[in-house]
C-alpha cells in the first residue's frame, strides 16, 4: 500500500538506475582483459534479470512459482553445469506443498535458504531434504511439506528467516535422463495476489540492486581469494564459506584458480571415493561456468574416461593434443575452478600441476 510518503514512479526509477550503476562498480574496475570485460559487462546484465526475476516477477511468497536463478545465460557462483536447478520465494510465516514428478535424474535434492545475497552475501541453509530420503510411490510422484512444524512424511523444515526454497537436479548425461517435474502452492493462499503498488514495486528494485552488488561483490572477493591461496591447485577443505553462500551440505567443495601461459596445460589427478558422483568444472574470472552448450568445459563420474588403476587425470588446455578428459578453456588464459564430490566416503585431495604441451 503506498502512502504519501513513498516516492514517485519517476524518483523510484532514477533511484533504481543510480543505485544500478553504483553496483556494477567493482566489477567494471577489476583488472581484466578485453574479453573479460565484455564478459564482466555481460554477467552484469545478468544478475540485474536474475535480480529482477528474484526480487520482482516472482517475489510474492503466497503465490510462489519455481524459476531458474541460474541456467546457461544467467550464471552465479560457479554454476554447476549438470544442473537443473529451480528457485522459489517463500516466507516462514506460511506452510507450503512441493508436488511432483521423480523423473530419472540421478540425484535430486530440496532445500530452504535465507537468502541474504542482497545483505551480506550469504545463503545459510535451514532445511534440506534428499530424494533418497523421501517416500515417493510407485508411478513416481510424490508430495512435500514444507513448514516450520514437523510433520509426518516427506517434511523440509523452514527456519524464522527462510525466504527460498532451492531444488537441485544433477545429471549425469543429461540427454538419457529425465527430469523431475516439481510445483508449488502455499497452503494459506487467498484467492488472487494483491495488485502491486509504488512501495512494493520500489522495495523490490531497491532488493535488486542490492543483489546485483552483494553477488557480484561476493564471488569477486573468492575469486581473488583462491587466486592468492589456490593458484593451479584444488585444496580447499575448510567447508564453511560454501555452506554460508548456500552451497549444497551433501557436497564437498575443492575450489581452486587456474591460470596457464601459451602452450601450457593444468594436469589434474585424482583417486575416486565411493560417492554418489563427481565432477570439475572450469570458469571465468566473474566465477561463471564457461559456454558448457558450444565448450567442453567440464566432465563427471558418467563423462570421464578412467585410468587403468581406476584413478582419473582430467587436462585442462588451450587445445586438445590427444589427451583423455581434455577441458577445453574456450580461449581464455585464467579463472576459477571446481571440483565436486556430492556424498562422498572421504574427500580425496586432486594433484594437479602444470606441463608444456
């Protein structure tokens, strides 16, 4: 409800625009070659439609939809390219029913988040649910509650200060398997959403750029991070900083900055845990996956050919010069990089080191 107070729809939108630009700063002033900066300017068109989408379009925690916070042109916080992944606004104040599809994805997930990327940059968790912990029938479908008190069955709980609810798809080889079909509804739903108005539609640009700045701010500050401490390397055992930015609790996160002269290449090496999978990617400075549609930025525990001994050796380079597992780096000389093992016995270390080729 607007009040006389509130400021009009031409101070909300240059507000909005000033504040935009203020956001995009650190960005714009990182040093950066040529292709890094149109990519720089590219991630953040990005963040401000995802920002939109987030804390606009579908911001109304009584009539919530799933969208995609990140797919393959919208990429935040190295995105992991065999996901499906779908975002939903919710509020603790109310309760909420997931339905569904099990699909044939190998490994699905659900969870609620305080999101807070606007504030402080981070995400904690405060629920999360696996799919092979839940009762789903014979024909596949499957219903969740979603709510602060326990419940019988399938339940994600909520905490006082959720505010999303994020499931995770992870394919193995995305064009033999079949994605979940999910949906939400808020159980103490009116009949119709309110109409919006100049406070609400005023709050919700204010949220987005203050989006666009915590997130760009966020993954820029590990970036630099794991450039000084993990340059070609992949050993970062200390969890907590994922998990404060919503990393999945059933992951184990090796992130790590590679950076390769003409005519070299980054060897990886590694023994296989048992786990529920794996997979490394390669990114770019702004911690986006690189263009996994057209590049083979990336490979998993389904991709990847293995060695004799049952370890695998994934080359990242420029070129491929007949190597197994070669990631490709799409023409750029650096950026971040991550290794995944989702549900693992142990955490094994990857050598890594840099040869001429």
């Amino acid at each position: 409800m607007s009040n006389s107070n509130s400021p009009t729809a031409e101070e909300s939108w240059k507000q909005f625009c000033k504040t935009l630009e203020e956001a995009g700063e650190r960005v714009l002033a990182e040093p950066a070659s040529e292709r890094e900066q149109a990519e720089g300017l590219r991630y953040l068109t990005r963040l401000l439609r995802i920002g939109l989408e987030m804390h606009l379009e579908h911001s109304d925690p009584l009539f919530p939809v799933f969208y995609q916070a990140s797919h393959t042109t919208g990429k935040i916080g190295s995105d992991n390219p065999d996901n499906y992944y779908q975002n939903a606004t919710i509020n603790s104040d109310y309760s909420y029913k997931v339905s569904g599809q099990r699909g044939s994805v190998p490994i699905l997930s659900f969870g609620t988040k305080a999101n807070r990327y606007a504030v402080d940059g981070t995400m904690a968790s405060t629920g999360e649910l696996d799919s092979l912990d839940m009762e789903i029938n014979a024909d596949g479908s499957f219903e969740i509650i979603v709510s602060k008190e326990k419940q019988d069955g399938n339940w994600l709980p909520l905490a006082d200060d959720s505010s999303m609810l994020i499931v995770r798809q992870t394919f193995i080889e995305r064009n033999k398997e079949t994605k979940a079909e999910v949906s939400i509804e808020c159980l103490q739903a009116p009949s119709h959403p309110q109409a919006t108005d100049l406070e609400t539609t005023n709050a919700a640009l204010s949220r987005t750029t203050a989006f666009v700045g915590g997130t760009a701010n966020t993954f820029l500050d590990w970036a630099q991070l794991f450039k000084r401490e993990q340059l070609n390397q992949l050993a970062t055992k200390d969890q907590r900083l994922f998990f404060r930015a919503g990393g999945d609790p059933t992951i184990f996160y090796l992130h790590g900055w590679w950076e390769l002269q003409e005519k070299q290449a980054l060897t990886i090496h590694s023994t296989i845990p048992e786990c529920e999978g794996w997979n490394f990617q390669i990114n770019n400075l702004w911690m986006e996956s690189l263009d996994y549609r057209y590049h083979t930025i990336h490979t998993n525990n389904g991709l990847a050919e293995l060695n004799e001994d049952g370890t695998v050796t994934v080359v990242v380079a420029a070129k491929d010069n007949g190597y197994k597992n070669w990631i490709d780096t799409s023409g750029l000389t650096r950026g971040t990089m991550l290794w995944r093992w989702t549900n693992a016995k142990d955490h094994p270390l990857p050598e890594t080191g840099v040869i001429d080729v």
